[in-house]
C-alpha cells in the first residue's frame, strides 16, 4: 500500500489535522477517534470504509459540521471549520449532506422538497422552482417533480434527496451510506448515477461505504479506518478510467484492488 503522505493532494478543499473525538458516557469516556490527518483535494470522490463502530459516520459527520471535534483542525475550502467551539457558517453553507434515509418531508412535493434549502437561503420562488426543475433532470426524477415523497421508490427517494443536498451548489457533497437501504440492481444503478452526477457537477465527493465493491467503483481515493479508536490505516488510490462502467467489476485488476481492500480491512478489525 502507498504511503498517504505521498498521495498528499496539490490543493486541499478538506484538511483534517490532529482530529479526535471523545465521547463521555456512563461508564466513561470513550474514544471514537484518534489523530485523524488527512487531506481531500479540490473534485476528488474519497470513500471512507472500516469496521462498524470505526469511526467513519462520526468522522463525516465532523467534516459536515454536524459534529465539534474533540481536538484538532478542521478546514473546508480554506476556511477554519470550528472557531472557539461553535461552527463557523460561511464554511458550512459550501457542505451539502446525503443521509441512508433520504429525510424528505411527506407532506412538500418533489420540487418543493428540493427547492427548501435555497427558500431558507431568500431564494425567489420562481428561481428556487426552476433549479428544483434542473436537479430533477440531473438525477433522473423528471416528471416528478409534483409527486410526494409516499408516491416514490426508495431508490428514487435518495434521487430526490441528493438533488436537495444540490440545491445551493455545495463544493463539498458528503454522503453517508446512501444507498445501503436499496436492492443490489437499484444500488448498482445509484452507484453508475452518482458518478455521473459527481463528474457533471465537480464538486468534492466524500462517502462512507460498508461495501468495499462500491468503494473501489466510486472512489479516487479509498481511506481505511482501523477498529476503535479510528485511525487512518492506509490509504489506496484507484487509478480506473473514468467513467467506469459496471463491467470493470469484474475485471481482475478491479478485484485484485478488492481483495487487497478485503484483507486490510480483516487486519485492522
């Protein structure tokens, strides 16, 4: 495996230096994660994966700003992500973020569930219609666009859901297991989805992933946490073309990248 230090990108949209995080319950303190260094470069698709309980949702989540660090640095597109314990805003309003459960509101339609993001930023309504209308084209839910979230598939959901996330042009896309509710054909279709979105769109992708197939298919970059306390294990580049098709999943080189992945991943349990 390459040492990360050389795989050092250029120029940075995420910094994380020194990151911990502690957590205090009832039978003390526990650390969720210990010295995180990493650096994330300006359009690249970096997938975390490790064991459950390794720290990856609560890593995304303090690169999202959902979550204050216990020590350390965090910096988004330049910019210092905490200051004296609170999140700074200017920061955060670059962070678009994609949950396993795509949270839409039952009661607002498709475009109105996109459009709500940009109503809570003073956008006008014809403006804030006109790009949900955009969104629905870009992620495959033209026609849709009226439709509640109840009428929808799961797999057309989390569309919906990324589009949201879209909605102000966030630099940085974070996403948390995405796609870890739906069926293996509608995973696969997501997974060809989001790599066309993420190359359409050019921001920065970060998801976290069981699934060491998806991360080898998505990733520029994949980041391994080891167990409890979560430290960086190793990092591995897939070099693939892009766009990558279904079919380099079985190609030997594909699962040579795979099984490496497997077996660090078994070591670092």
């Amino acid at each position: 495996m390459p040492d990360p230090a050389q795989r050092r990108p250029a120029t940075a949209d995420i910094e994380l230096i020194g990151v911990e995080k502690r957590f205090e319950t009832k039978d003390g303190v526990v650390q969720a994660l210990a010295r995180v260094d990493l650096s994330i470069g300006r359009g690249e698709f970096v997938v975390l994966v490790g064991a459950s309980g390794c720290g990856k949702t609560t890593l995304l989540r303090i690169i999202g700003g959902l979550l204050m660090p216990s020590s350390g640095e965090v910096r988004v597109l330049g910019r210092d992500l905490w200051t004296d314990g609170a999140g700074v805003d200017p920061a955060m309003r670059d962070i678009g973020v994609v949950f396993q459960d795509a949270n839409l509101f039952p009661w607002l339609s498709v475009e109105r569930n996109i459009a709500l993001p940009l109503k809570l930023r003073g956008v006008s309504k014809s403006e804030r219609i006109d790009k949900a209308h955009e969104l629905c084209r870009l992620v495959g839910v033209a026609g849709f666009e009226k439709s509640l979230p109840r009428e929808l598939s799961g797999g057309m959901r989390q569309r919906v859901a990324i589009a949201r996330a879209l909605s102000y042009d966030p630099r940085v896309l974070l996403m948390d297991e995405p796609f870890g509710a739906l069926d293996a054909i509608t995973r696969d279709q997501m997974n060809v989805e989001i790599q066309r979105i993420w190359d359409e769109r050019g921001c920065t992708v970060v998801l976290v992933t069981h699934s060491i197939t998806e991360a080898a298919y998505l990733g520029s970059r994949v980041v391994l946490l080891s167990a409890r306390p979560g430290r960086i294990d190793c990092i591995t580049p897939v070099d693939f073309p892009r766009p990558r098709s279904l079919d380099i999943q079985s190609a030997p080189a594909f699962q040579a990248v795979v099984s490496e992945l497997r077996h660090r991943l078994e070591a670092a349990r």
